[in-house]
C-alpha cells in the first residue's frame, strides 16, 4: 500500500489498485478521474476557464480518451496524479475551483467537521463564492447538497441580493438557447426551474417572476407551460418544504400568470383541473428525453 499525507487531517492511500482518500483515518471517498488528449493548438480555448468544474463542461466529452485507443495509466501514476491535484488544493487554501465540486464540496465539508481549523475558516467563503459565480451546474449542486445552509440568515440573505442579478441572466440566456429548437431537451429545462423554485421556496425569493418578466413573449410563452407542468408538489418533497406553502406558492404563479400573460391562459384552464387533482405531471410522461413544446 502506498500512502500520502496531505496534512494531519487526510492522506491518499493506494489500496488495491484503487485511490482513496482518508479523513482522520477513515475512508471518506474512492477517486474518480477523467483521461484527456487535448491537442496543443486547443489549450488556448481553454485560457479563461476559471475552474475544473468550467473546464469539463466545456470539453463536454469532446477530448476524452476511450475505447480502442485509451491510453493505459498504472494505478500509481494514477495515484501520484491524484496526490499533487489534492496537494496544490491544500497548498492554496482548498480553492474549490482547483478540484471538482463532486470532491471539494463534501471533503471540505468532512475536513471542517474533523476539525480542520483551515477548512473550517473557508467553507463559507467557498460555497459563497462558487455560489456567486452563478455557474448554473455548480449552483444546483451546491442547492441540491444543502451547501447554503452553512451559512446564517444575514449571510444568505446578502449571497442571495448579491447573485440575484447574474443568476437570473445566466439561466435566460441558456433557456432561450434550450428551447431556440422545436424540439426541446426537457431535462435541461427542468433543471434550470429546479433551480428557481427551490430557491424561490426554500428562501422565499421571487426569481420565478423576474425570469418571466425577462423573457420575450415567444420564449415566456413555451417556459410557463414547462413551469406549470413541472410544478408538482412530488418533485420538492425531498426539500422539506411544508405542502401548504408549495400550495400557496403555486396559487401565486397561477395567479400572476393569468393576470399579466394572457396568451397562455388556455393553456392554463386546459391543464389546472388535472394538475391540481395531481392526476397530470409532464415528469411522469416526459422524465428523460426530449418533448416537443409546438
């Protein structure tokens, strides 16, 4: 077995081909990797990428080596590879935008709870300022994970005034550019509400509106029929929101959609009876896949 201390509170161990790493002696995680082959006159499109998690969303499978020519990596090089990355992390402060956020959010939480004094003096900071670069995958992971409730009410009150502005730019711009074709990848969709109702109903934020308000009619008339057929109190119950508050939240929306959008007010009196006797979900016809909103 090899064995690599970052500092008192972790180390990597190689155990059966395998890397792992070890907080306060204890398995925390295996270590995942992603084998790339970027050609040389490709690094400059990558000069402004401002982290990891940019970086793979961008390559978005495009370099990785795989199949008949994947390059054979030995678990120690492997190993020594994971070492340095999570070395350099430590080395400059556990910077989250070094590592995934698969791995820097959970080790960084883990580090703070074994007493770290480091981690535990930027967690916040960290979560904040991911948060704030309005990165929409490092958003909802950060959302979905409870990574905000690190902070107090003043603090999250801030962050959120603070990214309210750029976060909303971020998901109008890649709604338009998800539903620019007919035929629209409704998971991508639903991702960009997800992040906007649970903001809206686990902070009590009005970030569904201000999109609406944002949007052209073409464009607000095909995102409140995703809306209101997403909308489904099935969807949020894991977020421990109390259903009479999703109800009112809901009424709200309804509300303001036939009061100030009246060209889709057929398309709400068609579905609200179904959706409200809960017997109507686009999820249970539409969970993976693509739909078509013409």
């Amino acid at each position: 077995m090899l064995k690599f201390t970052i500092n008192a509170f972790f180390d990597l161990r190689l155990e059966d081909g395998r890397t792992n790493i070890y907080v306060n002696n204890k398995l925390f995680m295996h270590c995942k990797y992603i084998l790339l082959n970027i050609p040389i006159d490709k690094f400059e499109d990558f000069e402004r990428i401002d982290s990891i998690d940019e970086f793979v969303e961008k390559i978005d499978g495009q370099f990785e080596i795989s199949g008949d020519n994947k390059i054979k990596i030995s678990p120690k090089t492997i190993f020594w590879a994971h070492c340095s990355n999570l070395q350099v992390w430590y080395e400059n402060d556990y910077n989250s935008c070094l590592i995934h956020r698969n791995l820097a959010f959970p080790l960084l939480k883990e580090l703070t709870k074994a007493g770290d004094k480091l981690a535990a003096s930027v967690f916040k900071e960290e979560v904040a300022k991911r948060f704030e670069s309005s990165n929409i995958k490092v958003n909802q992971f950060l959302l979905n994970n409870r990574y905000l409730d690190c902070l107090n009410k003043d603090e999250l009150n801030i962050l959120l005034v603070q990214t309210k502005s750029n976060l909303i730019n971020s998901v109008i711009s890649q709604l338009k550019e998800s539903m620019k074709s007919p035929l629209v990848n409704y998971r991508e969709i639903k991702e960009l509400i997800d992040i906007l109702l649970f903001i809206d109903l686990k902070y009590d934020q009005n970030y569904i509106f201000c999109v609406l308000n944002n949007l052209n009619e073409k464009f607000r008339t095909h995102f409140a029929r995703f809306l209101i057929l997403h909308l489904n109190y099935k969807e949020f119950d894991n977020y421990k929101i109390p259903y009479g508050k999703f109800i009112t939240y809901f009424e709200e929306v309804l509300n303001y959609l036939y009061e100030n959008y009246p060209e889709i007010n057929e398309f709400l009196k068609v579905i609200d009876s179904g959706f409200i006797n809960n017997s109507f979900s686009l999820d249970e016809k539409y969970s993976y896949g693509y739909v078509s909103y013409l």
